[in-house]
C-alpha cells in the first residue's frame, strides 16, 4: 500500500509545505493507493478531522481510533452514475449531524441534505441543490425546499441576471414568471427528492 500527502489552503487550494507553516488555517490530506482516506483540518489552531471510512471498518471502531475529537465520518457509494457520501459529524464521540450528498458524474454535488440522527430520513427542508450547466465550473441555480418537500425559493447566477437580484432569490410564487420552462427542462429540481428518476 502506498500512502502519500498534500496541502491544502481553507479553499481547497493547493499549497506547498513551506506555505503551509506561514498559515494558522490549512489542510493535510492523506491518500492510500492514490485515494484520499483522511483530511486534517487545522483552523487557528483547532484541529478536526474527516475520514473515509473503508468497507472492513464500522463508526465506532473510527472513533475509537480517533477518541475525543471533532470527526467527520464519511460513507461513500455508487448509485447508478452518481455517488452518495453519508457523513456523520461527531463531537466527543456524540453524533451532532448526519447528512447525506450527491455527486453527479462530474463530481458535482447537486443535492445536500441533513437526515433526523436518529431515523436517517431526510429533513426535507433542509435540502439544497444546484443546477450545473454544461461548461460551467460553479452552479448556476441552487435551490431551497419547504417541509414537505416542495420548492420554496431559488438563488444563483441566473437569479444575479435578473431584476430579483437585489433580493437575492426567486421565490415559487415567480418562479413561472422568470423561468417558465425551469422545471419542465429539469424536472429534478422541483421538489427536494433526493435521487433523480430513473437513477438505477
């Protein structure tokens, strides 16, 4: 098994090691066969950590390796072209969050949702998803969800070009007015579903 590192800056930037030590803020990523298993994250001296879990560990033998710290846990696997990450956010060994996010084929995450700790199902109106277009290296639309999973209000550079940006979004009441053919064009938008049609 080869392992390797690299640096990071708070962006995600690339960074040399001797940046680095000129920086209260960073990252130091650890990969194994080339695959990112562990990133430690410093933050004016705070240190936390996300870790990849492998298919041969469980939750609680990560924590127990780990003990009292801040840890991200993440869970990925494959759905059709997409891939899911489910990320459980500890806190001295207290789960404090759980979230759910999907990737498209192009990495995109296009869909974030927090899920109820205990149940795992999702909380419908904390989902957010963005629309990428082709070519396009930052979304173009995100958007926002009710309770029951109904579309509440959407923001992005599409919004910015219109005469809503002062407001800063488009909420479902207008959303027919500025982009009628938004959700007949992509319907995955419409309400806060986690997976696309037809996705397996």
């Amino acid at each position: 098994m080869a392992n390797s590192m690299s640096y990071t800056n708070s962006f995600g930037e690339p960074i040399t090691k001797q940046q680095l030590e000129k920086l209260k803020d960073y990252n130091i990523n650890y990969y194994e066969d080339s695959v990112l298993s562990k990133i430690e994250r410093y933050e004016i001296g705070d240190v936390s950590y996300s870790v990849y879990l492998k298919e041969t560990e469980d939750l609680h033998s990560i924590l127990d390796d780990f003990g009292l710290v801040d840890i991200e846990i993440i869970k990925s696997s494959s759905a059709g072209t997409f891939k899911v990450e489910e990320r459980y956010w500890f806190i001295n060994k207290i789960l404090r969050e759980r979230s759910k996010v999907l990737f498209d084929i192009s990495s995109n995450d296009i869909c974030s949702q927090v899920l109820d700790n205990e149940t795992g199902l999702p909380l419908l109106d904390t989902t957010e998803k963005y629309l990428f277009t082709s070519g396009e290296d930052i979304y173009s639309l995100g958007f926002e969800y009710n309770l029951d999973g109904s579309f509440k209000r959407t923001w992005g550079a599409w919004v910015e070009n219109t005469d809503q940006r002062q407001r800063g979004y488009i909420g479902s009441e207008k959303i027919d007015l500025y982009f009628p053919n938004l959700f007949i064009e992509h319907p995955y938008y419409q309400d806060a579903y986690f997976f696309p049609e037809n996705t397996l």
